[in-house]
C-alpha cells in the first residue's frame, strides 16, 4: 500500500501536466450516422479566443484551455487552440439537414473579428443512393475507400460559401470510430491548407531572389574587374555586398517562420494520408492521390526557395570574404610602403643629425677655445705662463675637439639605443 505522505513530499516538473494533457489535447468527438460536420479554422486575436471558449463552454475562465466541447441544443460544439490558429468544429448527429448547425456556427462567429484559413463540411450519409445524390456530377470529383469502409467523394473546390464540401457514406462504423475517421478527414483539409500557406509567399519571394542574385553577378563581375578598373574601389564593392546581405537577412527573416511551419504542416499531411489508408474505387482518382501529386511540387518549390536562399547566403559569404582580403592584403602593401617610407626618413634624419653632430662639435669646440682663450690671456699677462698662450690654444684645440665629439656621439647614441 503507498504511503500518501511520501508522495506529498514530491516536487513535480512544471510541464508533466502539460506532457500528460498533450496526448489527450485533440479528442476526436462521437458522431451518429446521417451527420453533417462544419470545420472552421482560422486566426483571431486572443480576446475573441477567450471570448469564444467562454461562450461554448458557458463558463468564464482566466485561462485559456487546449480545447472545450459542449452541446448546445442538438449541436456539438468544440474549439480548439493549434500553435497558429484556432478551430471550431460543429457535429450535427442523426440530422442530414444541417440548418440547425449552420445556425449555430453563424450565432458563435458570424460577428467575430476572424480571417478564416479552412473551412469544410463533411455529409456523412449511410447509402450509396445518398452518396451519389450529393455528388455533382457537374464537376470532376475524386474519391475512394478510406480506412474503416469509408467511401468518401469532394470536388475539393470551394461552393458558393468558401466551402469545401466532403460527402462520406459509413455504414459500418460506430460513433467513436467514425468521429475518428471524421477528425482525420477535415484535419488533412486543414493542414494542407496551411502547408499550402507557404507556397504563395515563395513565388513572390521567387522573383526578389532573382533580382539579389542577378546584383550578386553584377558585384562580382566588378570584383573580377576592381584589379584593373581605377573608378571601382574595393571599398565600395563592400558597401555594395554589405547592402545585399542586409536585404538578403530581411528577405530570410520574412520567410523563415512561414517555410519552416509549411514544411511541418507537410510532414502533417503525409501522416494524415497514411492513417487515411485510402484505396481506388472504380476509375476515380483518390483524395490522397490527387493531393500528393499537388503537394510535392508546392513542397519542391519552398524547399527550392530556401535552398536558393542559403546558397546565395553563401556565395555573399565568400564574395565578401575574397573582398575583405584583398583589401587586407592593399592595406599590408600599404603598410609596408608606408615602413619603407619611413625608413629612408630615418636614414635622412640619421645623415642630419650625423651632419649636425659634426656641426655642432666645431660650434662648441670654437665657443670653448674662445673661453679658454680669455683664461690664458689673463695668466700670459701675469708671466705664469711657461710657454706663449697662443700655443697652448693650438695644442687644446684638437684635444676638445675630440672630447667634444666623443661626448655628443655618445648622447646621441644613448638617446637611439644603439652603437655603431
């Protein structure tokens, strides 16, 4: 038996709950052959989300839960919170009439400030004179048999409401399992519409791509050039690709959210058709088929888009590489120039101040015999002298010649720091 205290002592991660609920956050909802569904996804904002949970629900709440369902009158009602938009799901059991489910879903959202992404309505009927009843065979329409005997038919094409219309003909299923092939069916309508979001954006970002690309080759043809073109300067090829890499990290950032959930959304797709596991029936073309023989192609494209969008992130990359070392390597020509520049000053200030130490001794040599001069005159007059001043003037004149250009080639070689 376990002991409650223990268990009361326990510190739980913050986002097992969360872990718990996640696998039970998108139910599927019972449905009774005849049956009409109406499924509506679609963006808000979150006041109309709170409003809306608050009003199916019948109940105020400060948080905003994954999902609500409630019946109201003989309509049952869900919505739903997905990562980007929001979907409301209308069942009609045992009615194959509908006016009652389309009244509910104008009394819950026809005055709501929403962009609708998705919106089908699936007619469930249980024979196959029903089935073909509801098939217009005014247009070309695909179908098959889905998993659980269900025979299923759509044009795939809006009506006159912006509706995509299913007709479904059960007639083994049980509640729970047709509410499950149901959820199946509008799921796949509105995750591929959301996959298919995408595919616009990458047409239009298409032709942006060209024109950065076709810059990209006109900036490096004047790279190529720049060598031999005095009136091209690397500086403003810099400029140039700098610029273009700017546009070309808006141009990504616009996009990147929209491919990356598109490319999701495809992954979604195919696992919905998987689960689907629709057959042929008779010469139609499948739901599944005809889907994947146009969702490859809009995959394919945004796929190309953001590849192209990383190679020419790439090629920027080495063009502004390339650039910054040419002009390293002129500015080391110019530095070394500039060092050689200087060197050839420091020998002409050398052969200076060689000239001016030489200069400057005999300046400081005549200045010194000329005070010596006046000593000796003032002890020749008095007859200390042993010998005439004149030639003791001759013989000192060499003597502080020489202690005088030995003491200035000494400072100066202190204040170099170097000895010849």
């Amino acid at each position: 038996m376990q002991n409650p205290d223990v268990e009361t002592l326990w510190a739980y991660h913050d986002d097992r709950q969360a872990a718990i609920d996640e696998v039970h956050a998108r139910p599927a909802m019972e449905i009774i052959a005849p049956a009409i569904v109406l499924h509506i996804a679609f963006t808000c904002e979150s006041d109309t989300i709170s409003e809306l949970f608050t009003q199916v629900s019948g109940k105020t709440s400060a948080e905003i839960r994954r999902h609500v369902i409630n019946k109201n009158g003989n309509i049952d009602t869900k919505i739903e919170r997905h990562t980007e938009f929001t979907s409301c799901t209308f069942v009609a059991s045992n009615n194959s009439d509908g006016a009652e489910l389309i009244e509910a879903y104008r009394s819950l959202l026809i005055r709501k400030n929403v962009k609708v992404l998705s919106k089908c309505q699936i007619s469930i009927v249980t024979t196959a004179k029903e089935l073909a009843k509801k098939s217009d065979f005014g247009k070309r329409f695909y179908g098959g048999t889905m998993r659980g005997e269900l025979q299923v038919h759509s044009t795939l094409e809006t009506d006159d409401q912006s509706t995509i219309n299913y007709t479904v003909m059960s007639e083994k299923s049980g509640p729970n399992e047709l509410g499950r092939r149901i959820q199946r069916i509008y799921e796949l309508e509105t995750y591929r519409i959301m996959a298919l979001i995408g595919l616009p954006l990458a047409r239009r970002q298409s032709s942006r791509l060209t024109k950065l690309e076709d810059q990209l080759n006109q900036i490096t043809s004047k790279l190529e050039a720049a060598s031999s073109d005095e009136d091209v300067s690397d500086e403003d090829l810099f400029k140039e690709l700098s610029i273009l890499s700017g546009k070309l990290d808006n141009l990504r950032s616009e996009t990147r959210f929209r491919f990356s959930a598109s490319n999701a959304y495809f992954d979604i797709v195919d696992a919905r058709i998987k689960t689907l596991v629709e057959q042929e029936r008779g010469d139609l073309q499948t739901i599944s088929g005809f889907l994947k023989s146009r969702l490859e192609p809009a995959r394919a494209t945004i796929k190309s888009v953001e590849g192209r969008q990383k190679t020419l992130t790439e090629d920027i990359s080495r063009a502004l590489a390339l650039l910054r070392t040419r002009i390293d390597i002129k500015m080391n020509h110019g530095n070394q120039a500039l060092l050689k520049s200087l060197d050839g000053r420091y020998k002409q200030q050398l052969l200076i101040s060689q000239a001016v130490e030489g200069l400057s001794t005999i300046a400081i040599t005549y200045y010194a015999i000329g005070l010596l001069s006046y000593f000796l005159k003032a002890f020749d007059k008095a007859g200390h002298l042993p010998v005439s001043y004149t030639l003791i003037l001759a013989a000192a004149v060499p003597v502080i010649m020489f202690t005088v250009w030995y003491s200035v080639r000494r400072l100066r070689l202190k204040l170099h720091g170097s000895e010849d």
